[in-house]
C-alpha cells in the first residue's frame, strides 16, 4: 500500500528534551507537512521528583521554586523550538502537558486513544530504542 493512501490527521509527538527526541521532531513535523495533520506535542509531568529522564520531564513539590522554574524554562525552549519549525511549514500544532499517571508508555497510548491519535512518533535512546 502507498504511504500517500494513508490518512493521519492527529499525530502524536511526545517530547522529553534529549537529542533522540529532539531529532524525532523533525520527523514528526515532515509527516504533519506530509498528511496536513494537527501536530499533538505532549509533555508529561511527574510530580514527585525534579529530574530529567530519557522518558519524562519531571517536577517534584519537595524542590524549590528555582528548580521548578529552571525545568519549566528548558521545557519552553524546547516548545518554542518545535512550534517554530512546525509554524514555519504551516502546520496547525497543539501542547498537552499531562501528569504521569502510569508508565510513560501507558500514558502516551491512554492519551492517543482518548484523543484518536492517528500517529506515535517518539525518539529512541541509543540501541534501546526499536530497530
């Protein structure tokens, strides 16, 4: 079947600020381009610890404001970034900011469904990520 037969309305970015997630933003942006589809980048939240992690940002009510402030300032360099790019080919994008409730994978998948997220892009790390 050709990709051009395939209908993807809604895709699905979620970003965390690595180099892997950074680089699949691009290729999110290329495919909403490709399929004139609104452009859903999603950030999940913890709130239990202030770190950066492969899979999430996190913010922790037991760190101090300057520590959250600090998070939320790289989160919207990242944004600012995407949204950019994604203005620039004309592309309809959204933010979803949601708290971690399950795994990062549960969560995603929940959203997607709730939402009919036509598609999933995600960044891999390393050779962890599928071949």
């Amino acid at each position: 079947m050709s990709n051009t037969n395939r209908s993807h309305s809604k895709i699905l970015f979620s970003v965390d600020g690595s180099n892997p997630s950074m680089h699949a933003a691009g290729h999110a942006i290329s495919l909403a381009e490709k399929y004139k589809a609104q452009l859903v980048i999603l950030i999940l939240l913890d709130a239990y610890t202030l770190k950066q992690t492969s899979s999430s940002v996190i913010v922790a009510p037991t760190y101090g404001l300057k520590e959250v402030v600090e998070v939320m300032r790289q989160v919207q360099g990242w944004l600012d970034n995407i949204k950019k790019n994604a203005e620039e080919k004309n592309i309809q994008s959204k933010v979803e900011i949601l708290e971690l409730k399950k795994s990062v994978v549960g969560t995603i998948i929940n959203y997607a469904e709730s939402e009919k997220i036509d598609l999933i892009i995600v960044g891999t790390k390393g050779r962890s990520g599928l071949k």
